[in-house]
C-alpha cells in the first residue's frame, strides 16, 4: 500500500523569508488571502495542508522542485 507524504508545512515560511518576500507580497502573487498563508506555515494552526494547485505554485515562486516540500520519510 503506498503512504501519502505529508507536506513541510515549515519549510515554506522558511523559503519565503529566503527570497526576501512578506507574507502579504507571497499572498498576492499567489492569489489567495495572507491569512490563508499565515495558517500554512504555521505549525500551531489546525490547517492540515494545501493544495497540490497551490503547492505547485510554492515550487515556480521559489524555484524548488515538489519534493524540497515533502516531508522525509521516517
């Protein structure tokens, strides 16, 4: 049976404070409300993950291929 991976919720904080981008600025680029966002990388909200739509766009903003945002298997 193949197991899903769950996505490095922190890992797109960490790549957006890379690029030098707030989270306002990622928020309007990618076309969704920053609160959204917010509760994406935060990893105290009850937000379970984000789209495969929107994690796409994660990898073109920041130039990182999708599996730089999965978590390793353990």
């Amino acid at each position: 049976m193949e197991r899903y991976k769950e996505i490095e919720r922190s890992i797109i904080k960490k790549y957006r404070k890379e690029s030098g981008m707030s989270l306002m600025e990622v928020a309007e680029i990618l076309d969704m409300s920053h609160d959204y966002l917010r509760r994406i990388e935060s990893l105290n909200d009850e937000v379970k993950t984000c789209s495969l739509k929107l994690l796409i766009k994660f990898s073109i903003l920041f130039d990182k291929k999708l599996d730089d945002f999965l978590k390793e298997e353990e």
